[in-house]
C-alpha cells in the first residue's frame, strides 16, 4: 500500500516541481520520463532473475542489499509508471501524440509482467508470503488501471490489438506471483499438509448392527484389529543410476513431502520417523548431508520462488501460453507498418519485447537446471536420455550448489585485543575522528570470518548424532536426547561431576565459558608444542566454538531466549579492562601471550564470590575450565586427542541444542540468507528421531464384532 502512496505522491507533486527547472530541462523529462522508467523496470527484472537463486547459495551481504533494494524498486517502479501513463492518456491532443501515446500504452501489460516477477523471486522475506492478500489488491487495481490505459488508447490500431496477447501474459505471470504468496504463507502452508477429512467409522451402522444381533440372541462383544505400520525404509523410488544423485535425489523429495511438516510445526508420526532413521542409518555422512541439502533446497523454493507452480502441469501450461503470446506479439510487430511512430518509441518496444522473451528463456534456463526438472528426469528415463545431456551442458558450478556450506565465526579474545581486522584497511587514511565513530558503530560487525564446513565435521556430527539415537531404547528417550546441551557427553565420559557446573540451564553462559575455555586450551597446545600439527577434533572445536559464538552475537534470535547479549558485553568489558592492564590491548603479535597471562590468573577461589552477581561477565569462569581441561593431560595422563574429542563432542550436542530450540521461522529465514549450518543439523536430528514433533502411537485400530 506504500508503494501505491508514493507513487500517487510523487505523481501528484511533480508538475509543480520541475516548475523550477528551466523549460528545456522539463521538456526533456516530460519526454524520457514514461521511457525510463519502463526501462529502468526492464533491467530491475534482469537483476532479480539473474541473482534471485543465488541467495540460496551465497552469505554475501551486498548480494541481499542488492536483490532487496531491487525487490523494492521494482513493484515501485512499475506501478509508478503506470500511473504516469495513465496521467498521460488524459492529455494528448493531436495526431502525432495521440499515435504516441498509443504505442506508449501497448507498455501497459508489460509493465504487468514486470509485476509479476521473476520465478527466481517472488518473496524477499517470509513475511511477504503473509502479505499476499495485499499483492492480490495490488493486482486488481493495477490490472484496472492497465485496462484504463488500453481503452484511452482504442482506436482500430494494430497495436491496440497487439496487447490482448500481452495483457494475457502479463496477468497470468501476476497471477501465479499471487497464488505463490498465498501458497507459501504459514495458515495455507499448513492447511496444505492437512490429510483428506476422515469421518471414521459408521457408528450409527456398527450399533444398529450390534443391537439387531442382541435381538436375534446372539451373544455379541466387542473387539478390536490394530493394523500396525511396517517400520522400517521400504523405498518406492527407482535406485538405478540415471545420472549421479538421481537416487539420493529422489529419497530426498519422498522426505521432503513428509518432514516439511516441520516448517509448519505439524507432528510427525513415529512411524515416519522410524522409517527415516532406517533409511540414514545405512547411509555415510556424505549421502546424510547431500539428501538434507536437497530437501531445505526444496524447501527455499516453495518459501521463496515459484518452483511449486511452475513445475506442476498447470503451470507448464500457464508458461506456454505467456511465451506463446510473447512471441505471437514480436512476429506481428515486427512485420507491421511502424513508420507513423517516433524512432525512440519503437526501439524501446523492441527492447520491451526483446527482454520479456529474453526473461522467459532465462526462466526455462533455470527450470531445466533445478532439482525439479532433474527429479523428474529420474523418474523417467526416456526424457532424461534426450534431455539431460542438454541440461549438463547449460548448467554451471553456480546452479549445482545447495547452500553456501560455509560457517561464519567470531572470536571473543580477539573481539577485545581490537586486533584490526582486514576489513578496516580502508579507514587508514580516514580523519581519526570520523574513522573512532565508523569503527564503533560498525566493530562488532568487522570480526567476523567465514569458513567452510569441512567434511570431517559433517562427519563427526553425523556420527555423533547417530549413536545418540541409536542409544535410544523408547519413545521417550528421542525426546529427552533434545534437552542435552553438553551433560549427556559429560555423563558418558564420567565427568559430569567435573564439568558439569559448567553447562548450565541457559545456553548463552554455557556457549560464552566454553568458547573462551576451547580458545585458550587451542593456543595454549600451541604454546607447548609449536611444531604440533593440529588434528581434526581440535580443529572441529574451534571451529564449533567460534560458530556457536557468531550464533550468539549476531543471530541471538536462533537462540533460546536469555541475557546472551548482556553476558557477552560484560565478559568482553572485563576483558578489554584486564588486556588494557596488562598492555596486551592492539597487539597482534602478542595474542598468545595475552592468551598465556589470562590462563595464569589464580582461580581457586570461584569468581562469582569475589564479584557477586552485579556483573554477568563468564571470563574466568572460563579461565578455569580451561585449566580443568589442561589438567585432563598433566595430572589424569590423558593424551591431546583424547581431551579434544571431549571438547568436540560437547560443541556437538551444544549444537544440537541449539538447532532443537531455534524457532522453526527463523530456520527458514536462514535459507535465504545462503543458509546456516544450524538448520542441516535441525533437520537431519528430526530424521534421526532427535525431534519433539513426533506423537506416539501403536497403530490404527478397526472394531470387529465377535458373535457367538
């Protein structure tokens, strides 16, 4: 509705004010206005198709300040443009602007398609799948005003019957935006999974049944068939080898079909549950990962895009029929007689007509290089013998990636020694004055790095995972496994009685002691033995620890709820004032023995008796954790490796914890933004069982009359 206010604003006020201007100048707007704004829309739609998929895959972040800004513009734009149009059809007088403005409204149902968007992108956010009703009214009202425009224009031309087609077009391409939106939003997602109405039974009928055998004398009691599900992974799908993935793809749409029940908050029967953890059971990490990968890919596309529609038979004809009419359009203005129009006008039709049909290649490019398409050529093997050699020719590296499978980390010793990260290499010829105000306002953002999700971490997790749930003995056990953030490990290795002060009930102060804790004991091993070569399970931590951390400043609402926020600036505050006390403060060279002198602050006493609880700070409570895990080698003969797959295994459930309370709309904004490592590890828990979302149950019973 704003962009509609603003619009109408602009138009409103712009005669008075281009007053100002002199008469050339207003002259020259007056004239390129309507043309450069319809082009303008033209190259909007260009951006927005050729890097709508790419937010899947990537975390750049002036990669969504593009699209969003794009996003913005574009329904603005277009909808600005019509309005100048339709003040225009009020105003021509003469013959040569009445032919103008006869090939200026033959825009109209163009400017319609470029409301409707590209299939690569339809919502920026969830919430504008919310908002469809709103896009629905925006349609009809644009709609009207493009009619309103063609009919001030009829007058038996060529052109005014060269937009029927065009208006054909553009309504079905807004059309399928709109019933995109609704589709995706959270009350018909949800309505969309309900089962078919099922009344039960005829209950009137069995008991007439049962007293017309009482009369007749028959002893009559009641009893009961329970027809039990088989547990256990029964795959439909074909397994031959198609083309590589072909099958790993498959199980994961029949999965997808299923466990998306999750993204509306529906329960899962335990028998789905049990067949999905006989399936990933027989699996390796690597074919885990890739089927979760697919099925959230599929999940962006129903949030996000215009897959679901385009790829079902309704949409291929809606396609059809709008490519059809889009070259019916160009063939015939091609051939007409075009002279009485202005040279400009006529080149800006054929960039008009040029890019629609450029556009709709693009979308068919697209379409053929999604795991839709690819689905099913799996499932028929004569398309994908003619077909998927085409497919492998025009798809790239970038259209194969599922997500980003990157990390980011952020590290809170180094957060506080301020030592300057790359990033800030450009303020060095900055005013000192101006550069304190940038680096303050935007410092938190600045130690931030990026780091792939190596296969040995997909690995451990999996594993880790997958013994924990296969540990579980009942029903409940799956449910209990939830709640662990760190003690289920500690109880197993038999050093809960240890560590166990440590993991606490709020996340935020568990992950804050054992990040710095798993800091200290990374550049203490280091300290002790330069030459070491650090070996996966140290590397896994750190890598957890510093994910787990990023989690917590920067994306706090995938968090339980709690004082994450306040207990960070705290311990960083105590530990900027320790650093600046002992001049480690800047010192890049210096960060292992700033590291080294916090590790030789006595903590015999704890520090919550010393400092009370006025300061939320966990720096040496960390501090003597870390020495705890030290002491795991010097005094108990534990070797190095030993201890980090400790400290490994903790970050692991501390992970899994997290992924389990992160709410479900946040796991799909997530998918837009290249996607987190939190929600793989969500979802591939609920296909292991680790879910809450499922309901117990022993079989569906059907009542049996025994007469006797």
């Amino acid at each position: 509705m704003s962009i509609t206010i603003v619009s109408s604003f602009i138009f409103a006020k712009k005669r008075k004010l281009v007053q100002i201007f002199p008469d050339s100048l207003r002259i020259a707007w007056n004239l390129w206005e309507i043309r450069a704004t319809v082009l303008l829309s033209l190259i909007l739609q260009a951006v927005l198709i050729s890097l709508g998929n790419r937010r899947k895959h990537s975390t750049s972040n002036w990669l969504r300040f593009v699209l969003w800004l794009a996003y913005l513009s574009a329904d603005w734009l277009a909808t600005l443009s019509l309005s100048v149009l339709s003040s225009s059809s009020t105003q021509e007088d003469g013959n040569s602007k009445e032919l103008d403005h006869i090939i200026k409204a033959f825009w109209a149902p163009f400017l319609l398609l470029h409301l409707g968007g590209p299939d690569t992108i339809t919502a920026s956010s969830l919430e504008d799948n919310e908002l469809w009703w709103r896009h629905f009214l925006v349609l009809l009202a644009q709609v009207g005003v493009a009619i309103y425009i063609f009919c001030s224009s009829l007058g038996g031309h060529v052109l005014n019957f060269l937009a029927i087609p065009m208006f054909v077009a553009g309504i079905i391409k807004f059309g399928e935006r709109t019933w995109v939106l609704r589709s995706a939003s959270s009350d018909n997602f949800r309505e969309s999974m309900f089962p078919p109405p099922d009344p039960g039974p005829n209950y009137a009928r069995y008991m007439n049944e049962f007293r017309s055998k009482q009369v007749q004398g028959y002893k009559v009691e009641l009893g009961s068939v329970i027809e039990t599900p088989k547990v256990g992974y029964h795959s439909n799908t074909s397994q031959e080898g198609i083309f590589d993935g072909a099958a790993n793809l498959q199980e994961a749409h029949v999965f997808f079909s299923i466990f998306k029940a999750l993204f509306a908050d529906l329960i899962l029967s335990i028998h789905d549950i049990e067949n999905s953890k006989s399936f990933f059971k027989s699996r390796s990490y690597g074919e885990a990962f890739e089927v979760i990968e697919i099925e959230l890919g599929f999940m962006y596309d129903v949030f996000y895009t215009k897959a679901v529609l385009v790829h079902s038979k309704m949409g291929t004809i809606f396609r059809f029929v709008s490519f059809v009419c889009i070259i019916i359009v160009f063939v015939i203005f091609f051939v007409i007689e075009k002279q009485a129009y202005s040279e400009e006008n006529i080149i800006i039709t054929y960039i008009l007509l040029a890019g629609a049909i450029t556009l709709e290649i693009q979308a068919v490019v697209s379409l053929l290089c999604s795991d839709w398409t690819r689905l099913w050529l799996s499932k028929n093997k004569k398309a994908a013998k003619l077909l998927h050699p085409v497919i492998l020719s025009i798809s790239s590296a970038e259209t194969k990636k599922k997500w980003s499978n990157s990390m980011k980390q952020y590290n809170l010793i180094r957060f506080c020694l301020e030592d300057e990260p790359v990033q800030c290499s450009f303020l060095h010829n900055v005013p000192m004055y101006i550069k304190g105000k940038i680096y303050k306002k935007f410092k938190k953002h600045l130690y931030m790095d990026l780091e792939k999700v190596c296969p040995e971490l997909k690995e451990m997790i999996f594993q880790q995972l997958l013994e924990k749930s296969e540990r579980a003995k009942t029903l409940e056990d799956y449910k209990r496994l939830c709640a662990h953030k760190g003690d289920w490990v500690l109880k197993n290795k038999n050093r809960i009685n240890e560590f166990g002060w440590s993991i606490g009930e709020e996340i935020d102060k568990s992950i804050l002691i054992w990040h710095i804790a798993t800091d200290l004991c990374y550049y203490s091993d280091d300290m002790e033995d330069q030459n070491s070569v650090k070996h996966q399970n140290c590397i896994n931590s750190k890598l957890l620890s510093e994910y787990m951390l990023y989690l917590l400043v920067m994306c706090p609402f995938m968090l339980p709820n709690g004082i994450g926020q306040i207990r960070f600036q705290d311990t960083c505050a105590e530990a900027m004032v320790f650093f600046k006390e002992t001049k480690f403060k800047g010192a890049k060279e210096a960060s292992k023995e700033a590291r080294e002198e916090l590790l030789d602050v006595s903590t015999d006493i704890l520090p919550a008796k010393i400092k009370g609880d006025r300061s939320k700070s966990v720096l040496f409570d960390a501090c003597r954790l870390a020495k705890d895990l030290q002491r795991l080698e010097t005094e108990e003969e534990w070797d190095n490796q030993k201890k980090w797959k400790l400290i490994s295994h903790v970050w692991v459930e501390m992970l899994s914890y997290a992924a389990n309370q992160c709410p479900r709309s946040q796991h799909a904004q997530q998918l837009r933004h290249g996607g987190e490592l939190l929600t793989h590890v969500w979802f591939l828990m609920a296909h292991l069982g680790i879910t809450e979302q499922f309901q117990i149950s022993k079989g569906q019973a059907r009542a049996k009359w025994i007469v006797q």
